[in-house]
C-alpha cells in the first residue's frame, strides 16, 4: 500500500464511521441489478447523507446537503480538475478512453488533442459556461418554447393515433411505449427545433443514445462501450460541424442560425463551442423528456387509479410530471469536483474530490418531504431536484415539461384497459440517465 492510499484509508476510517459496514453503496447502486428499483439503495445512503466511497469517491444524498453544493463555487463541473491521485471516475474515465483511442492508432499528441476539445457548457465552469449558456438562453427563451405548443399537440396525436390505431384492434395488440412515442417524439421537436434536416433524425437516435453515456459512471461501462462513447461523438462532431458550416452559409428560422448570428450583447460562438453546445442541446432536449414520459407511464399503468385521476382532472398533469420529477426522475445523479476544501455535515471533503450528487435520493429525503415515498399527483409546492440546481439547473426543462405536460395528460386519456407486459420493464445499461429500455403495454380489443 502506498502513502497515498494509505492516507485515503486514515481519511475514509475517521469521516465515514459506520461506511464500512455498508460497503460500497454507489457500486451497488450503478450495478445493472439495482436499476428496476435502486430506491432502497437511496434510502441506505441518506442514512449518511454525506460519505465517502472505498475509492475515495464521496457520494452525497441528502436534499440539504446537495442543494448546498449545487450552488457552491467551489464545486466544479469540469471533472478534468481532478486530482490525478485521487481515485475517482472521471480521471479513471478519461484513461480507459485515452488507452481506446491510442489502440485505433491515434498518436499522443492527437489523443491530447482530443481531450482538450471544447466540452458542452454543463461540463464547464465560469466564465465559460456563464458565457456560453448566456447565448443559449437569449435564443432558447420562453417565446419560442412556448411556440412550439401546436407542433407538440400535433406530434403527440399523430404518434398515439398510429400507436392506437383502431383498425388493428380486433385482436389485443402489444406496442413498446418507446419506440412508438416517448422516443421518436421529444427526437422529432429538438432535431426541428436545432435545424437538423428530416432525412438525418433517425442517426441521431444513435448518436443521441451513444453520447448521452458520457455522463455515466465509468465503472458501469466497458472499455468498448468506452471507446464507441468516443467514436459516436466524434461522428457526431463532425456531422454537426458540417451542419454549422451549412447554416453559416444560408442561415434559417431555427436555434442553430440564430446561435450562429450575434445576439444583442455581440456575442457570437465560436464553431468548436456551437458543436459543443448542439451536442448538448441534442441529448438534454430528449433525454430528459424520454425517460420522464416513460416512467410517468409506467407509474400509470401500475396504478389504474391514478391513471382514471389524471385523465378525469384537466390541469393536474402539471402537477403530476413535477411529482414524478422529484419521485422516479430522469436523471438520478451527477459527478462533480471540488476546487478547494468543504466541509459539511461534519465531514472534510479535500480539493480534488470526486463527488456524487445523488439528485433522485435527495429529493425522496424525508427531512424534505412528507410521504417522500408515495406519489401524490397533486403535491404543492414541490421542490426537487428532478432538473438539478444552481448554475447548472437543466437548460432544456422548459421544453421537457413542455412534451411531458402534453404526453402525460394524452397517454391518460387513452391508456384505459391497458396493461404492461413486463414488470419491471428492461432497463437501458445507463445508470445516471435511468429509464425502461423498452415499455411493452398490452392494448386491448376495442369493440
């Protein structure tokens, strides 16, 4: 054992008293096992709100405590500031993906280059990101959200038509909810929105699906699936990039012009940063809403009561997808860094640190929320952490309610009589980004 470790061995024995004896919580969390229900895992952690893994990696679960962190500056979103000695996932991460890369030939110098590539804003810090999500934010503006109502209307009834077509129900019939709709809805309106031409929306589902692993733990993925996380995203650099030089040239009525065009502060993007930021605006205007009507549904189809409820009370699918928001959340944790020492809860988190928000544990913490564990379409006053916090609060989640508000409130209606397949339904491999895979429903004779 060296110094090193044994100094993080004197740190874990004297901060986290009573760790041991739970072993590794975030291990057992991120494993395939736990992804159909990994709230009783949550429930373990909160025990310790604030602890630190065998690895080092500190894992934080209480609603107080992430909400405190979310809008501390010493807390980093660049992973890459993390101290190369401290074990943790994204300097573990950025090794695998290197060694990857250097085994398709690529040379030191390209592998580094790649590495210090321009990152989508919510992997950066200020100035950067405030600069860059700035422009985000003056052309993604609630007009144009709100613009977009009728188109949405229209594509959710087009999709549940097809998926509930009358003409095949002389018999039951099964459709994965996926396939059929939460996917290729929330794919439609973000590739409109962005200006990404019809012909080319079904790579991104791909793509998308291949870039969003970027943010999962390392731990959970192989050194392929590493390496073709990589390759994904630089096909899909170098489709945006040609896509860019296209609008650049003839620019149109959509967010990427108008991203490409200075805004009224003369601010314009760089073409490294607009790659970077459509990257993001691609998997977060999808992912997000993807995993959010299908676990909505799933709660649905599970409880028929609370399926008649929501279908009989116009309004309260507002309610309800911020419920489900704080109860089975599209996005169930984030990695970040610590700059400098913290100390909270009684514990010493040093510079260098990597650390877990566990978003979903927190915003089921029973110090927050009454009946933290039940689902109360009608909650008031919800606060959660179903979109994050902070700086970094998800810049796509007027958009994401936007869909769901629409979806939730169709799918009730029509979902009468209908029943799952499987339960639980499969689960994508992502750990972070947690949702079913695939959602089979049985749908019945209609006479």
């Amino acid at each position: 054992m060296t110094a090193t470790d044994e100094q993080q061995t004197a740190t874990a024995d004297t901060t986290t008293e009573g760790a041991a004896d739970q072993g590794s919580l975030f291990a057992e969390l991120i494993a395939p096992s736990t992804r159909p229900d990994p709230y009783p895992v949550f429930a373990r952690m909160r025990e310790q709100p604030v602890r630190q893994e065998q690895d080092g990696t500190w894992v934080v679960s209480g609603f107080d405590e992430i909400a405190l962190l979310l809008h501390d500056p010493r807390v980093s979103s660049d992973e890459r500031k993390s101290d190369p000695d401290v074990p943790g996932l994204s300097s573990q991460g950025q090794k695998i993906i290197q060694a990857g890369m250097a085994e398709q030939g690529l040379s030191e110098e390209e592998v580094a280059e790649v590495a210090a590539q321009p990152r989508p804003f919510i992997l950066t810090d200020p100035p950067v990101h405030d600069r860059l999500r700035g422009s985000v934010m003056r052309q993604f503006t609630p007009e144009r959200i709100a613009g977009l109502s009728g188109e949405v209307e229209r594509l959710v009834d087009t999709y549940l038509d097809e998926m509930f077509d009358e003409a095949d129900r002389s018999e039951d019939r099964v459709v994965d909810l996926v396939d059929s709709f939460s996917l290729p809805l929330p794919v439609q309106v973000i590739c409109d929105l962005l200006g990404v031409p019809a012909e080319d929306q079904d790579r991104f589902h791909e793509w998308a699906n291949d870039t969003a692993q970027a943010i999962n733990p390392i731990a959970t993925l192989s050194e392929q699936e590493l390496v073709a996380t990589q390759e994904s995203v630089q096909q899909l650099d170098e489709y945006l990039a040609g896509l860019i030089e296209a609008r650049t040239a003839e620019p149109r009525e959509d967010l990427l012009s108008a991203l490409i065009t200075a805004d009224d502060s003369g601010a314009r993007m760089d073409p490294e940063d607009l790659v970077g930021t459509m990257l993001l605006l691609l998997v977060a205007g999808h992912e997000t809403t993807v995993n959010l009507v299908t676990n909505t549904t799933l709660a649905m189809l599970r409880d028929p009561c609370l399926r008649e409820r929501v279908a009989s009370e116009p309004g309260i699918e507002v309610l309800f997808a911020e419920e489900m928001l704080r109860y089975d959340p599209p996005v169930q944790f984030r990695t970040r860094t610590t700059l400098a020492p913290i100390d909270i809860d009684g514990h010493h988190i040093p510079a260098g640190s990597s650390l877990v928000l566990a978003l979903a544990a927190g915003s089921r913490d029973p110090r927050h929320v009454e009946d933290a564990d039940v689902i109360v379409p009608d909650r008031r006053d919800n606060k959660h952490l179903g979109f994050g916090g902070g700086e970094h609060y998800c810049v796509g989640a007027p958009l994401a309610r936007l869909e769901s508000h629409v979806a939730i409130a169709a799918l009730a209606r029509r979902l009468e009589g209908a029943e799952l397949v499987a339960d639980p339904p499969p689960y994508r491999h992502n750990a972070s980004l947690r949702g079913p895979e695939t959602l089979e429903i049985r749908l019945p004779v209609r006479g």
